[in-house]
C-alpha cells in the first residue's frame, strides 16, 4: 500500500483516478437533484440510494489506495486498483437507474444502446433487447429494468474488453522481458568465448569481423547487438506513426515499443549467423567491417516484418476497446429499410379543372 508521511493513504494522481472522481462526484450531485426533486422518496428509492452512495465510496477508495491495497508490481500488472474503482462505478451507474424519472431514463437510452452495441456481437440477444429500447415508448412497463440491464450489459463488456487488453499488454512485456535475459545471457556468454559464435567473414584482404579486427574478439558481439538494438528503436519509431492514440489506462503502444528493442538485436545476430553460415539464399560474403555493420542495423530494422503483425493485433484490439467511462464508440449499421407500402390505385379525376398548386400526389 502506498502512503504519505503522515500513514494516510496516497492519492494516485494517474488519469484514470481523476476521470473516477469526478465522475462520482457528477453521480452523487445527480443522486442529490433526485432526492430533493422528488415529493415521495420511498423505503425502495433510499435502497437504491444507499447502494450507490456506497459503491461510489468504494472506487473512491480504490483511487487513493486503501481498498484494495495491492503493492505496485501486482497492481501494475494486474490493473488491481483500476478494475475495482471501475467496477464499483459502473456498478453505481447501473443502480442508479432505478431512481431516475422519465426523462432521465429516456436520456440515457441512446447511449447506453451505444455501449451495448459497441461491446456485443451483432447476433448476441442482449444486443437485440437493447437497441428495442430505442423504439419502444416511454411507458412501456418494466422500461427501467430493461435499461439498468442495458446498461449493466455495457459496462461487462467495456471491463472485459480492457481486460484483454491488458492481458495482450502483459504477454507483449513478458516477451520482450524473456527475450531481453536471453539476449544479455548470450552477449555475456560470446563476450567471454568470441571463438565459439564468431562474427567474423573473409574479405578480400583476409578475415575481417563485425569490430573490425581480423580475429574474433568480445566486441563483436557487442557491436552487432548495439546497432541490432539501433535498426529496432528506429522500427518502433516509424511504427508509433501508424498506431492511433488511446485513452486507455494500458499504455500498449508503448509495450510493442519496447519489444522492438531486444527484437532488433535478436535478428540482426540470427541473420549474421545464418549469412555466415550460408543459409540465406542470395546473400554472399560480407567482404567488409561496413558491409557488416550495415546488415547488422538493417536487420534490426527488418525485425518490423515480424512485429507488423503483432502490431496489427493491437491495433484491432484498441479499435474495439470503449472508453473506460460513460463514453462508448458507436459503430457503423445500416438503417432500417422502410416496410413497402401496398400500391393504391389512383383516384379518377372527375372534374375538368387542373389540380391546385398546394395538393400533394398520392404516395405510390
């Protein structure tokens, strides 16, 4: 648990806790205006009341640590303190429904449909009992149940599509933190015993290697695993570019970045291995300390063929992903095509005289 000075729990300052709080701020100021707009407020409204009143003292708990109280490794990586100030809030926008009037609940339909249709599939029932909300009428019984159930609905899917993202940003840092020990066990390793993986070829004028001395020597190692390095911090550059912003508390862009890293290094020392081993097709001999240090860096940069898929992934999963608040992204559907109409014959006109100006024809 993280604490001031003084023992008292410390506010986290990250935006997500901000979003929190003023979102439960908004929701007990709209719990107040209903209290003191209503002339009745029965034991079942004081129920509902309290519940919210209580969740939405949970998450706020949840955003200064001091319940739950995970240590910073497990509440980084398992988005402890994130998922329960959320959960408890939208647990409260959910109760709260049961409260509102009539033009409370007919201004939260549209939205809370978004949220349903942005987090469903298109042939999921519950889907298809949302989006009748939006056409049934404003006193249809049992409307308020349907819309706490909507919006219930809407906010699972929102958790749980944060939760995938979350897990592909921890299997993304798990990688490039296997990746990374490996790569510095081997460098240390080589460093050692340059003779056992050489990076070394034969020029024009004899054995020319990667630090350019004509004998395998630690350095080398080390220079190809910088410049691998290199090619990969230059890839996650140019990928940034094409990977869209986010306002999610999983910073995945940022994970993918760091897995070019290693991965850079990674493949331009499996390249210049294989190239010396002649298991390239069409590539000859390096005959250079340049032309060595040149693949070295380009294949650090082609590490991105490798990577460009997983960035593809990401960037589908953070498409998907709703906002972690009220918001939700509404995707493109087609409307409704209109009933046809029955043909109707065209009454005879009886009179000489030409139509006036202001009739409408008859709809065919």
């Amino acid at each position: 648990m993280f604490t001031s000075k003084d023992g008292e729990p410390r506010a986290c300052k990250r935006v997500w806790a901000q979003d929190v709080n003023v979102a439960a701020a908004m929701m007990e100021a709209k719990v107040d205006e209903l209290r003191v707009s209503t002339t009745t407020w029965t034991p079942a409204q004081q129920a509902i009341e309290d519940g919210v009143r209580k969740r939405l003292a949970a998450a706020r708990s949840a955003t200064v640590r001091r319940d739950p109280a995970p240590g910073r490794l497990s509440n980084w990586w398992r988005g402890t303190l994130i998922d329960a100030a959320y959960q408890n809030l939208h647990a409260a926008e959910s109760m709260i429904v049961g409260i509102y009037g009539p033009d409370d609940i007919e201004a939260e339909v549209p939205e809370a449909v978004a949220r349903v249709e942005a987090g469903l599939d298109r042939d999921d029932p519950r889907r298809l009992a949302a989006l009748q909300l939006l056409a049934g009428s404003p006193t249809d019984r049992g409307r308020t149940a349907r819309l706490a159930k909507a919006v219930e609905i809407g906010f699972g899917a929102s958790d749980a599509e944060y939760l995938r993202l979350r897990n592909f940003r921890n299997t993304v840092l798990g990688g490039a933190c296997a990746m990374s020990v490996l790569l510095v066990a081997f460098v240390v390793y080589v460093y050692a015993n340059p003779t056992d993986v050489p990076f070394c070829f034969e020029g024009a004028d004899g054995a020319i290697c990667a630090s350019g001395s004509s004998v395998p020597s630690g350095h080398d190692v080390i220079t190809v695993t910088l410049l691998g390095t290199l090619g990969g911090l230059l890839a996650a550059i140019l990928a940034i570019k094409n990977m869209q912003a986010t306002a999610s508390p999983y910073n995945v862009p940022q994970a993918l970045a760091l897995l070019k890293l290693p991965l850079g290094a990674v493949t331009a020392v499996g390249a210049l291995i294989a190239i010396r081993g002649d298991f390239i097709p069409g590539f000859s001999n390096l005959d250079s300390q340049a032309q060595i240090l040149a693949y070295a860096f380009g294949f650090g940069v082609a590490q991105q063929l490798f990577t460009g898929l997983v960035d593809k992934q990401a960037r589908t999963i953070l498409s998907n992903a709703p906002g972690k608040a009220t918001g939700a992204t509404r995707p493109e559907r087609p409307l409704p095509r209109p009933a046809p109409s029955a043909p109707t014959e065209p009454a005879e006109d009886t009179t000489a005289s030409a139509p006036s100006f202001g009739a409408q024809p008859e709809p065919i």
